[in-house]
C-alpha cells in the first residue's frame, strides 16, 4: 500500500471519519503515516434510535475510544456549540478559513473530504469549503498546496437525487475490516442494528461491493479531486 506521510481527515461529525474511511485511516497509521482528524460539530443531542440524549462527554469518551484503535490525533473546531446540523448556516468564508489554516499548518500529503453527493446539509457545507481551500495555488505564493485530495464516502450516499459520482481510487482494507468495525462500535452513541445505515451489516456490505469492483474482500473507495504523481 502506498505510504502517505501526513493524512488530514475533515469529518463533518465524529463517525463520519470511521463510516468512510477508518480503514485507509488504521493502515496509513500502522506505516507510520500523522493522521489527524479535523472534527467539525461535536455536541450532545437526540438521534434517531435512541431512548435519551447523548451529552457532550459521552462524544468525547467515544472520541477517544475510537482515535486510540485507529491510531490518529484529533481536534475539535465547534465543540458543545449546538451546531450539528447546522454547519451550513456558518459562513462559507469562515469555514474556508479554518480549512485553510488546518491545510498550512499540517501540510498534509493527503486529503480526505465527505463527498458532494449528500443529502446532509452539513456534509455539502464542508465540502464546499474543503474544495475552496485546497484550490490550486504555488506554494511560492505562501499557500500549502495538497497533492492528493480524495473524497469518501459512506452507504448512506446511496440516497441521492442526483447520479452519483464514479468512485476512482481504492484501498484494501481486508485487513483492517475488524477496526474499522470495532471503531463503529466504539461509537455507541451512533452504531445501529441492521438494517440502519450505520450498522455494521451496512458499513461491510458497502465495503464488501468495494471489494468485488477491485478483486480482493474488502476495500474503501474514494473519489479523486486531485492526485499529483
């Protein structure tokens, strides 16, 4: 597998990182890449399938839980702000900015976006400002310009109005199909039984289709904004 040394994830809400791409995240970790999770709206809140509210410290423990099976380092830009499903009535220009500053700062050889194709408003936030940030200028001119930035996805995409984009790039995660698992679960708050989106019955049939299309048992797949050879 091809060995990146420093992967930035920018993940809407803390599980979307594990949903899309907890495996390439585990092995890019084990070669000894940084990887570093930018979460953006953390927050206590009902969801769907629960009996009661999760609070704040209930995220941050499965935070926690999940970055010491994946093996990354992580940071929260609206923690306990009520902001979960509400990261599109933020200006675009301020969440360029932080995405900018994230970009210059950890000079990241690999990028990792939610798709565009989404119907979670704060999933099409963010990547529209992760697309604004990362557009191509010289770094003689004082910007960080990222070689490779994917995006993931996640079988929830599967609902889409539009057709969906042509996934192009693939990791084997064979190997690490129990981690990524095993940090679905770490997210108790958010797992679900089948046949939720999010229950491990999902997450392995998607990665299961994904690895049929390259020949091997499981695997991620991403779509490619920019890739520099």
């Amino acid at each position: 597998m091809r060995r990146f040394d420093r992967v930035l994830v920018i993940s809407p809400h803390a599980d979307d990182e594990v949903l899309g791409c907890a495996g390439l995240m585990a092995a890019q970790a084990e070669l000894g890449a940084e990887v570093h999770v930018l979460y953006l709206a953390v927050d206590g809140m009902r969801h769907y399938g629960l009996a009661g509210a999760t609070t704040y410290r209930q995220r941050l423990d499965e935070i926690e839980a999940v970055r010491g099976l994946l093996g990354f380092t992580f940071e929260i830009a609206y923690g306990d702000r009520g902001l979960t499903e509400r990261l599109d009535t933020l200006p675009r220009r301020e969440l360029v900015d932080l995405f900018e500053h994230a970009l210059n700062e950890r000079r990241p050889d690999l990028l990792l976006l939610p798709s565009f194709a989404d119907y979670d408003q704060d999933h099409c936030a963010v990547f529209d400002a992760g697309f604004a940030a990362a557009r191509p200028i010289a770094q003689q001119f004082g910007k960080w310009l990222v070689p490779n930035v994917f995006m993931y996805e996640m079988s929830k995409i599967q609902w889409a109005s539009e057709p969906m984009p042509r996934s192009t790039a693939y990791c084997d995660i064979s190997a690490y199909m129990g981690a990524k698992l095993e940090a679905l679960r770490a997210y108790e708050s958010q797992h679900r039984p089948s046949p939720h989106i999010r229950s491990e019955d999902s997450v392995t049939a998607l990665a299961t289709l994904r690895g049929a299309e390259i020949g091997v048992t499981r695997a991620e797949a991403f779509g490619v904004l920019r890739e520099v050879l």
